[in-house]
C-alpha cells in the first residue's frame, strides 16, 4: 500500500507540476531578498547574497550547499562564484545567473524541479572552465553514506562524515567499486551525471563539507533527490541506473565458499603449493566450490610452477573443487604475450605518442600495459585466449581482477570510459565467475546482476570494520551480491591471528557470499617465510561457520529472488528497514541480511559487544530468547564461538531464518 500511495502521490505532482507551483514567490534579482520555490514535498531557497541552495522539508533543512559552495578552475587558478544577478521561472525551470570573480564571467544555473528531486545544471558563460566544484555542508543533512570504496584501502569510514575520506582519482576507471552517488540520514541524495573522473573529499581534514568536483569542460549536472527515507532515495537511484536484471552467481555459489591462493600462497604459487593447500582444505571438511590460482597463465614462468594444469584441474575435482583462474587486463613487459600485443596495437596508448603504447608501474613495481577492450581485435585476441584456457587447460572460471580502462591513457578514437565499462562487463559475462564476480565501477554495471567483492583490506580487527563498512557502502550503491574480500585480510600483512580469522569467517557467514584464502590449517608467513600454524579449534569454527552460512542458503536465495524484482539491496545498514530509529544510523557493525536477520558478529577483540535491536520482536539465535527493541543489550557475551544474530519475527522469511541459524536445538 506504501509503494501504491507513493505512485499515486508522484502521479498528482506531474500534474501539479505541469502548472506554476503553488506557493511560490517571484523570481528575482538579489537586490529583491532569497528566492523560493515550494514543491508538494518540499521547500527550495536560494540565496542571493551569494549563490547558495537550501532544502527543507517539513519546515527542516535536509541539505544545504555550504558557504562559497559553487567554484570553478581555469588554468591552475581556482575561483568563486558571487551574488545572483538574475532569474527567471519558467513552470517547474528555474534559470539562475551569478556574478563570479572574473569580469565578464558569469555562472548559468538551471534547476527543474520534480515531486521527489530537482535536476541541477550549472556551468560557466564568457570563460571556459577545467573543472566545476559543488559543496554541501554535511552537517545539513546528517550523516553521509554511499560513494562505494575509499580508494584508501586499509579504512572505510561509517557513516562517511564520522571520518575523512579522500579520492582524486573518482572515476569509471577507478579499481574501487565506486558510484557517483551519495546520500543522507535526512532522506536527501546526491547523484552526479558524469562519466569524467571528479575529485570527492568528504570531510577532508576535518572540514565539515562534502566537495564534489568534476573534471573537464562540461557543464555540472546532479540530481538532488528528497524522500521520506533513505531506501527511498537508494530505490529512486536504482529506478535511473538499473537494477539487476538476473543472478550471474549460481545457488551452491552462494551457497558455498570460493578459495583464492592469494593470501594463502602469494608469490610461492605453483602446482604443488596449490594442490598441498587445497588437500588440506578437504581433508578438514573446509569445503567450497571452485580454488581460484591467483596467477595469470600469461607469467614468463607460468608453464614451470604449473606444467600440467589439466591434471591440477582433475585432482581438484576429485577433492569436489573447480579450477578458476585469476585474469586481468594488464599486460607487463615480463608477459609472454607482451610483444605479440604491442605490435599488433593491442595495447591502450600513449595520450602523448598514440604510436607507442600507455605504460605505468602497477601494484608489483613492474611496467604494465593494458589490453586495449574498446579495439574490436584486441578484445576478440583476449576472448579467444580465455576460451582457450577453459576448453584445452581445465579450467571453469575466472576472477576478473581489473580495471577496464586506465586515465593515464588514450581511449580508443570514438570510445568513451563509460564504454569501456560495458565492453568490460559485457566479456566477463561470457564467463563463469564462480562467485568471484566483477570489481566494476561507475553506472554501468548495476543491471548485469554480477557479485562484487570488496577490495583487499589489512589482516587485522580494524581490516575486517573497514570490510564490513566498505561492503555496506558497495551494496548501497547499487550492487548487491557482495562478499568481502579474502576472509582474514591480505595486503601482503602477516597472517591474521586466529581471532581475526575466525570472527571474519563468522561475520562472512552472515552476508550474501564467502570469499576465503588464508585456512585455519595454517598458514605461510609471506612476511617472514614462516609457517602459521592454527589450532583444531579455529578450524572446527571456521567450518561453522561455513556450515551455518550452507544453512542460511535457501533464505538468502530468497533475497537474491526479492532483489530481482525491488534492486533493494540484500545486505543493508538498519536504518534502512528501520528509519525511525535514530540510533540505528550510527551502528557500523551490525547489518540486516534480508528482512529477517539482524547480523552483529563480534568484529574486535574480547568477548563481550553491545548489540542495537530496532523497533520489534527479536529472537536471539544463540539462546532462543524473545527481546523487544527498540533497546541495546549491553554487555552481550560473545565468545569465540559466538556470532550474535537475531531474528525479526514479524519479517517474511522469519521461520526459515530462524530454523538455520537457531543453536539451541529447539527448533531445528
């Protein structure tokens, strides 16, 4: 009936809309006061002074641009824009032109108004700009969220203003599965129309501002997006962008883990290693789908650590493992195939000599090229090499690890970062990824329904928060079949210990899909050579976790289907399911997975948390209790074979949820 009456209430305001707005003042110079414009569901006021936006709603301010908030760059020169010289109002078009600090420079800005968000366009006449730059005073709205990954990997502040967030490489090109797209506790969003790279700095030194600046000579282009709850606003991005149209993942994907080599092997991969790794994993009943070698076939020395792929292939599926391959676009020097791609252009360019190709240092210190998607014989070249590793190696699936496009380089003439996005998706498409899925950014990937995995993080407590907030902001921007990244962490970090390891597992049990490397039957040191041995307890843990997660499946599957049909994502933060619970938009280490489940593993040391329960009935899955919320359990014990979990009784899919995860053996 919500949905309904929302329908009802958006078709009444494209009528109203089609007339001038009730309520509305006059447009006018700034000599004649603020201008105000009144929409059914809010309130628009823009200051004259000096150009300023103002958005309230039920006589509250849910965002506010901040003082000095429109600037522009010319040249290496940054400047301001000054007080409104001019409006007009034209039905729900707003045209507003400001005075800069550059004589004969002025800034047009166009607002069109809707129900439930005005479109913003601004953009500079008598000069020509190399970048636009917009800023919100966070404060205005509440706490900030969204964005996807911080580019800093080894943290994920949450919500984004409680720390500080830097990225200047925000881009469709970014490895970071970012969005351009922001939004609030107050129920305001931010969506930036561009496929240019920006400059995001969310708090930067402690500066209270959102600033979102985009690069190139076009003009800015956002919507503003004011609802009565943040999953509405979340629902009217996704309405834009696209949601899933299926499932890449298959159910016993979701249903079991994908090992990786990386954080297990790192540099010490070979044929041997890998097949010692995986043994130990089934001899432990540590069990899973698919080992994924974190090792591209194309290595100079490929065919001497693995000289008989095929066989590894058939031992793994003796030991119920398929074979996956890591692959990447990057193609170094040291590559078998280097040359051969070089002379035949297969590579991206040069931007300053298109006759040689774009190299740059990669992760590893070596010089790296990258495959060229948006060339037709490039990515036919690609494709066809890949066919070949599944048909004569043995080989099931590929971990698609890479970006599709670098920034230091020259697109293909005619091709677009955007297209290289598409191009990018739509060849991992033609492959299994084995719950591995795409690290894919920007708004073009959102409907292929891939898995997303979250970026490496550090192997410790403050590795596995930042995990848990970096794929919350992922699955809140649009992506919603997400898994950390490497249960335990990597990053090249000594091992995790077994607390660290077991409470990651514990808290991946809880989410769509497990992503796992390090075993609990130990470990290497890549740091110092040296074997980490765990105890037979981590393992027992480790694999209850699995079994829990086998368990959990069928209601989870439930949630993908849902998903297919809303885009709502199925891990969420709880203000999501629960706005009116002020509390709940601060809880950074607790998550609904679906409707029913309220997660809150222990993601720190000791073995006591609080846990935040909304407005409801809850069952405790670990002693079958009945608690009613809103109310915080202090003190909860959680030991180490103990994940806090509860159950929304008055949710669909309750019982089902309940009859997986409940310990007491009641109700079974």
């Amino acid at each position: 009936m919500r949905r309904r009456g929302q329908a009802v209430r958006r078709g009444l305001m494209a009528l109203i809309m089609a007339a001038p707005l009730l309520g509305e003042a006059t447009a006018a110079a700034a000599t004649s006061g603020p201008i105000t414009v009144t929409t059914q569901n809010y309130q628009l006021r823009v200051a004259t002074d000096r150009l300023a936006l103002t958005t309230v709603r039920a006589g509250r301010t849910v965002l506010a641009t901040a003082p000095g908030a429109f600037r522009f760059r010319t040249g290496a020169d940054w400047h301001i824009v000054r007080q409104v010289i001019g409006s007009t109002r034209d039905g729900d078009t707003l045209r507003v032109t400001a005075a800069t600090d550059l004589p004969d420079v002025t800034v047009d800005l166009r607002i069109t108004l809707r129900s439930d968000r005005y479109d913003m366009n601004w953009s500079l006449s008598g000069a020509r700009a190399d970048a636009l730059s917009t800023a919100y005073d966070l404060n205005s709205a509440g706490h900030w969220y969204g964005h996807g990954e911080n580019s800093d990997q080894t943290v994920q502040p949450w919500p984004l203003d409680s720390g500080q967030l830097v990225d200047t490489g925000f881009s469709p090109a970014s490895y970071q599965v970012v969005t351009p797209f922001w939004y609030t506790a107050s129920a305001t969003g931010l969506r930036v129309d561009t496929d240019e790279p920006m400059d995001v700095r969310i708090n930067s030194g402690g500066n209270g501002l959102g600033e979102f600046t985009v690069t190139g000579d076009r003009a800015a282009a956002s919507t503003v997006f004011v609802e009565d709850t943040p999953a509405e606003v979340y629902r009217d991005h996704i309405a834009l962008v696209g949601k899933p149209q299926r499932s890449d993942t298959r159910y016993e994907q979701y249903a079991t883990p994908l090992w990786n080599s990386w954080a297990q092997l790192y540099g010490q991969q070979n044929q041997g290693s890998v097949l010692d790794w995986a043994r130990a994993l089934a001899g432990a009943g540590l069990g899973g789908h698919a080992v994924q070698i974190e090792e591209s076939v194309i290595a100079a020395d490929f065919g001497e650590r693995f000289p008989d792929l095929p066989a590894l292939s058939r031992e793994l599926g003796r030991l119920g493992f398929d074979l996956g391959m890591w692959t990447g676009l990057y193609m170094p020097e040291t590559a078998t195939d280097f040359s051969e791609a070089v002379d035949h252009g297969y590579l991206l360019k040069d931007p300053s000599d298109p006759s040689k190709p774009c190299l740059f240092t990669w992760w590893n210190g070596r010089r790296t090229g990258l495959i060229d998607l948006a060339n037709p014989a490039a990515r036919q070249w690609y494709t066809e090499d890949l066919k070949a590793q599944t048909r004569e190696l043995g080989v099931a699936g590929f971990k698609f690890d890479t970006a599709f496009f670098d920034d230091r380089c020259a697109p293909y003439p005619g091709a677009t970062r955007a297209d290289y996005v598409s191009y990018g998706t739509e060849l991992a498409d033609a492959f299994d990824q084995q719950g591995a899925g795409l690290r894919v950014a920007w708004n073009a990937a959102q409907a292929k329904g891939f898995a997303t995995r979250t970026a490496d993080k550090p192997t410790t407590f403050a590795g596995l928060r930042a995990s848990v907030s970096a794929t919350l902001a992922v699955s809140t921007v649009g992506y919603p079949f997400v898994e950390t990244d490497m249960i335990g962490g990597s990053l090249s970090y000594p091992p995790p210990t077994k607390q660290v390891l077991t409470r990651w597992a514990q808290a991946a049990s809880l989410m769509p899909l497990m992503y796992a490397s390090t075993s609990p039957t130990g470990v290497r040191d890549a740091t110092t050579g040296e074997w980490v041995g765990y105890d037979r307890e981590t393992v027992e843990l480790y694999r209850a976790a699995i079994a829990t997660h086998e368990r959990l499946a069928p209601y989870i599957w439930d949630q993908v289907q849902q998903t297919l049909k809303t885009g709502d994502p199925i891990m969420r933060p709880l203000f999501f399911d629960f706005p009116k619970d002020q509390s709940s938009y601060t809880v950074a280490d607790e998550w609904m997975l679906g409707p029913a489940v309220l997660a809150a593993p222990k993601l720190d040391a000791g073995i006591t948390r609080d846990v935040f329960l909304p407005t409801g009935t809850w069952r405790d899955v670990t002693n079958g209790r009945v608690v009613r919320g809103p109310v915080t359990l202090r003190g909860y014990p959680a030991s180490l074979g103990v994940t806090p979990a509860f159950v929304n009784l008055d949710a669909k899919g309750a019982a089902k949820a309940y009859q997986a995860l409940a310990r007491t053996g009641a109700e079974r």
